[in-house]
C-alpha cells in the first residue's frame, strides 16, 4: 500500500481522499478511523459548554446520576446515562470495565492483576480503574481484537 500525505494550509478542513482497487479489511479500518476522529460529546465544565473529542476521553463515570467524561487534563460532566453513553461509544473502542465505568481501550497503559479475580487497568495519565470480574473477559476479548487488528496493518 502508497501513502501519500501532504500539508495544506490553505484547507478550512482536514481532507482524506483514499484510492483503492480491492476493498481490504485495511481500508475499511482506514475508513472507520476516519468517521470515529469526528465524534464529539458536548459536555459542560464550570456552566459552559465544550466539544470534547472522544479520542481525548480516557474513560467516562457515573457519578450523582451524571456522566464524568475525563481527559488528560480535565473533567466535564453530560448527562446523558452512562447505558445510552455505551451504546455511541462502543464502536470508538470503548468497552465497560465496572457497573459505573466506560474505558476508551486504547488509553490503557497496562493492566495487572488484583484481588478476587478483579484487574486494575492504568491509563495513560497514570489513573487506576479497577476492572471487575464480571468484566474482565469482555475486555481481554477487546484488547485482542484490537492487537489483532493492529497486526493486520
């Protein structure tokens, strides 16, 4: 496969353009990055609201019957439930870890072994979640869905 990138100021916008003669799994993958980069959630902070890209969000909570959304650097709050929040989310590789917890997969640093059969995932800001056991198989088969897909690229 060629790839060709070039910068262009003069775009308002970012622009994709992907020729191709067979429609491989490697283009649909291309393909699938390129409509999750557009997801946003409007979440609010401070009685303002903000666009929050979901491929910033490392993981989203329940918390008080509102939804945390948290990124490297800060927390917004959306309300709506953290069950409809999985629904959207699930195909930007978000995967449930816990009853109160969605986790963007691609933001976990590691994972370890805890007590009672029960993981703790680190994401990359250094934060522990704690994966329980009722979970845990759902995310081992993510993670090597996305290793296996990593490997076909």
């Amino acid at each position: 496969m060629k790839l060709t990138a070039r910068k262009d100021m003069t775009l308002d916008d970012d622009y994709v353009d992907v020729k191709y003669r067979t429609l491989t799994p490697a283009i649909h993958q291309i393909f699938q990055l390129c409509e999750n980069t557009s997801s946003v959630l409007m979440c609010e902070k401070d009685g303002t609201t903000y666009k929050v890209d979901v491929n910033d969000v490392l993981y989203v909570e329940a918390v008080d019957r509102k939804s945390c959304v948290c990124t490297q650097d800060d927390v917004f709050t959306i309300s709506t439930p953290l069950s409809q929040l999985e629904e959207t989310l699930t195909e930007q590789h978000f995967i449930r870890v816990n009853n109160m917890t969605l986790v963007n997969i691609y933001k976990i640093k590691s994972l370890s072994n805890g007590l009672h059969y029960k993981l703790t995932a680190q994401l990359e800001n250094g934060e522990d979640l704690i994966v329980s056991r009722h979970y845990r198989s759902a995310l081992s088969n993510a993670i090597q869905t996305l290793i296996k897909e990593e490997m076909a690229k």
